[in-house]
C-alpha cells in the first residue's frame, strides 16, 4: 500500500487487481491497462 500511495503521489498510474480479477476476466484487466497506456491515467 505504501508504495502505491507513494507512486500515486508521484503521478503514477497505480492500478490494483485481486488474483480472482486477473483469472476470471483477464480481458477486462488488459483493456484497462491498454487504456491507462493509451491515455496516460486512471480509468474511472
């Protein structure tokens, strides 16, 4: 957690996944790290 509160604070985009997230809907995990490359910044 302290390194994604350090990250966040630096302008990093930190984005967090449960392993159950990453099995069960890897499409939904790549597409939002695509859109965070894409655009820079979070998805809402």
């Amino acid at each position: 957690m302290t390194r994604s509160n350090i990250a966040q604070t630096l302008g990093h985009a930190v984005l967090n996944y449960a392993p159950e997230q990453i099995w069960n809907s890897p499409d939904m995990v790549l597409r939002e790290i695509r859109a965070v490359l894409e655009c820079g910044r979070a998805v809402p």
